[in-house]
C-alpha cells in the first residue's frame, strides 16, 4: 500500500501533476477498460513519460535492494553492497567505452550489462584460483582491487574523452538518473531483473544457511559453494541490469537491507521481499524529488547520498548490538 501511494505521489507531483483519478482512468483504458475523453496531453504524460520513469525507479530500487539483501547475507557482512564484487566499475567501463566510442544509446547499455557480468566473473575467477585462505574474504579483496583498476580505466576514458561531447555524456552517466528513460529501456530490463530474483527467492531458505560456516552448512546437507555461486550470478544480474538503464546509484543496497532487517529480522524468506518493497519505494520517492526539488534534475547518484547518509548513521546509532 505504501508503494502504490508513492507511485501515486510520483505521478501527482511535478510541472505536469496528474490527478489520481486520472491516473487510474488513463491505466484502466491502456489495460483495455471502456475510458472516454481522456485528455491527450495526460495520456502523453502518463504513458510515454513518467510511466516508463517511475516503472523504471520500482524496478531499478527493486533490483539493488534485492541484491544488496542477498549480498549482505552472503558475506555476512552489514557493509556489503551490490558494488562489492565490481559490477558497478564494469558497468561503469562498458557504458563509459559505449560512449568514447560513440555508441547508440542500446549498444552502450547493452556495453554496461555485459561489462558489469564480466567483472564479477573475473573475481569469481581470480578467487576460484587462489588456494587456503577464505573464499569469502578472496571475494571481497578480488572485488575490491579489480573495482579500482576499472575504476582506472574510467578514469582514463574520461581523460581521454572530448571535452565538448562525451564527457558531460561520460559524468552524467555515472551520476545515475532515469531522465531518458523509454519504455523499450523497461521491456529489455524486467524480464532479467526477473530472471535474478526468481532463484533467489527459490532459494530463500537455504540463503539463510550462508551465514553458518560450510562445514556447518555441509552438515545440514546443503553444499554452501553451489548456493553461494547462485547468489552471485542471481544478484549481479540483478545488478547489472539496473545499473545499464539507470547508471551509477549507490546506497540503496546498503541502507535499504538494513531497515528491511529492522521490521523482519534476519530471515532471507522475509527480508527479501520486503528489502525489494522497500528499495522500489524509496528510489521512486527520491526520483520524484530528483526532478521536483529545482528548477534543474539533480542526478540521483548525489541525492541518494544525500539523503541514505543520514538515514545509514540514524540507524547505525540507534541499533542493537549486533547486526543479525
């Protein structure tokens, strides 16, 4: 109910409000409901530009509180985001190569996803090949030092970049907004932002046998390499898909998980969804003071920050002890 009243806000709020019921007049004849004298303009507003915005914001939130949730609860770690393994910096080096060579938008968020896949499946690969120390803190550490290579690679790509044309196109991007964001952008995402979750949520119960060790996990009959190997593959694509039409927004899957945490406890069958609901209402609300808060958009990587700052350290202060 919560998120149904932000998306209702989203659409009532901005230079164009639409009132809520013509908003659902407007729906109900798109469904295929008998509506009649709709106004154009409305329709216009409705279904080929803030629809496809705030359907993009539910999914975009959705995806990178979902894999921020799975993330934490694989590593065990409250400080754990979607970025760990390197996604965000191979997103951010495929979009950034789409543009320094002048791509189409489709052939550089295609560039995003797949550069964000490759870098997780190099960490995988690097902490696969090294041998007698802990998996998980392999992970983390291969995460940790391919991110700040791409990070490199970005940082030379924009150096490099035109000064005139592709490196606003380069900043912007990395900023993360949802400004161009078209209904074709919704029809390639959904269905592999659906493709992640699914195995997550068919795993829910054995999730939750991640934050014992493996030998405890093995004991219990469930093989914890297979699962954690699931996990990754189901939240970087989760990940990567969002941050190809979105670009760069951090903090959601690091604070998002925690609130989650607070009104469900630590139970991955329950923190999931509601760790989803709440990540695809948050990033609608603060898309929509995005585009309303000035007279220009503020790019949503800056707002997030803003305002999943103060919201991390509140939590941090008035938690319990302990984080599961």
């Amino acid at each position: 109910m919560v998120l149904c009243g932000v998306i209702v806000a989203a659409f009532a709020v901005g230079r164009y409000p639409v009132a809520p019921a013509d908003l659902f007049r407007i729906v109900w004849s798109w469904a295929g409901g008998a509506a009649h004298g709709l106004d154009s303009t409305l329709e216009t507003v409705v279904l080929q530009i803030r629809g496809p915005r705030v359907i993009a914001a539910v999914l975009v939130g959705a995806a990178l509180a979902g894999a921020g949730a799975a993330y934490q609860n694989l590593f065990r770690n409250p400080l754990v985001s979607p970025d760990i393994l390197g996604v965000s910096a191979g997103a951010a080096v495929g979009a950034v190569l789409g543009i320094f060579l002048s791509l189409g938008v489709v052939a550089t968020q295609s560039m995003a996803f797949a550069g964000g896949l490759a870098a997780v499946a190099m960490v995988y690969v690097v902490a696969r090949a090294v041998r007698g120390h802990d998996p998980l803190l392999v992970l983390v550490l291969a995460g940790v030092v391919l991110g700040a290579l791409l990070g490199a690679c970005v940082a030379l790509m924009k150096y490099l970049a035109d000064p005139y044309n592709q490196l606003p196109a380069i900043t912007f991007w990395l900023l993360g907004s949802l400004a161009s964001t078209d209904a074709h952008d919704m029809w390639v995402a959904a269905p592999l932002l659906l493709v992640g979750l699914i195995p997550l949520w068919l795993l829910r119960w054995r999730i939750n046998v991640l934050s014992l060790d493996d030998d405890e996990a093995r004991a219990l009959g469930v093989s914890a390499g297979r699962i954690r190997l699931v996990v990754i593959v189901a939240a970087t694509l989760m990940t990567s898909a969002a941050v190809s039409i979105s670009g760069v927004i951090g903090w959601i899957g690091l604070v998002i998980p925690h609130f989650a945490r607070l009104l469900t406890g630590p139970d991955f069958s329950k923190l999931l969804p509601v760790s989803v609901l709440l990540g695809a209402g948050f990033l609608v609300a603060v898309d929509t003071l995005a585009r309303t808060m000035a007279n220009i958009e503020v790019p949503l990587g800056v707002l997030t920050a803003f305002v999943g700052t103060p919201l991390f350290l509140w939590q941090l202060a008035t938690a319990r002890r302990g984080w599961r």
